[in-house]
C-alpha cells in the first residue's frame, strides 16, 4: 500500500473524490472548504451529510489555499479526484439554510447559471439538477438513472429562470 497524494496547485473551493480502495461503494464524495474538510457528501446516494473523525478524512488542506487529498492506496487503485475553484461565470458554490419556505440563493457567477445542483445537507434526499435545456418544471436527478421528471407546477424552480444574481426554489425538501 502507498499513499496517493493530489495536489491542485490553485486554491480549491470544491472537490469531488472517489476511492476504489478506501471505499467499497465506489461513492463519488463531495466536499467543499465552505463546509469543511470533515463534512462528506455522496453524490450517488441520497445520504445526509457525514462528519468524519479527522482519522478518517481525505486529509484535505482547505485552509492552506491548496487542496492537497491523501489516502492510502494500492497500485491498483483507480483513486480519482477533481478539485474546482470558484470562477465568475464559470463555478460558484453556495451553502444556504431552507426554511420551508419559497426564496431566493444568492450566487456570484455574475450570468445567469447554466446549470445548477441542491442537495439538502441534514436530511436524506435527492440531488435534484436544474439546466435550461429540461426547463423549469423539471427536475433531474443526479443520482437516478432516469433523465427527467415532471411536469411539476409550480415545481422545484417555482417556474422562475435564475438571474445573473440568484435562482429560486421552493419550499419543498
């Protein structure tokens, strides 16, 4: 066994890991230097978020504006990682707290997102992905097989398309 060890060279706000070793469901693992670097979410499953003992953890280095992921691993390993850094139309990522009620999440993508993925964090619950090639009375889901579901009214996006500033969801999940 020898440790892999990934180092982004950038500041890294988000990175998504999956372990063949280390994990034996093959869960793509999210986390993310808002949450931190004991907070874990799979993104195949629709799990709650787990907080990892700091034995555990991917030995992410949130703090140190790089992200370097270690973990013990075997030379047949297929461990992969992709780490992202938020970017003005490009990547923004958001924590927010829901209500239950219909609002608006600030993002600082400064356009309009093409793409956007909300998972509640303390509850068990899809992955529920918003393009506007499905539109808004639809949802997909990132970890279903299916492609879409729907029509919903007035559905998860509350039938209204994000800004340059915000998007909208309902109070629902």
């Amino acid at each position: 066994v020898s440790q892999s060890r990934y180092t982004s060279g950038f500041p890294v706000d988000m990175s998504l890991r999956v372990s063949d070793v280390t994990d034996s469901a093959h869960n793509t693992q999210a986390w993310d230097r808002l949450r931190g670097d004991l907070q874990n979410l799979n993104t195949n499953t629709t799990d709650a978020e787990t907080t990892l003992g700091s034995t555990l953890a991917p030995n992410f280095e949130f703090n140190t504006g790089i992200a370097t992921i270690s973990g013990a691993t075997s030379s047949s390993s297929n461990d992969r990682a992709w780490m992202f850094r938020r970017a003005p139309s490009f990547f923004d990522e958001v924590c927010y707290t829901g209500t239950g009620s219909a609002t608006t999440v600030a993002h600082n993508l400064g356009v309009a997102p093409e793409m956007i993925i909300v998972k509640p964090r303390s509850t068990a619950d899809n992955w529920c992905v918003y393009t506007p090639g499905i539109g808004l009375t639809y949802v997909a889901y990132l970890n279903w097989a299916d492609a879409k579901y729907g029509p919903y009214s007035p559905g998860l996006w509350i039938n209204t398309a994000p800004t340059s500033s915000v998007f909208s969801l309902s109070g629902s999940g």
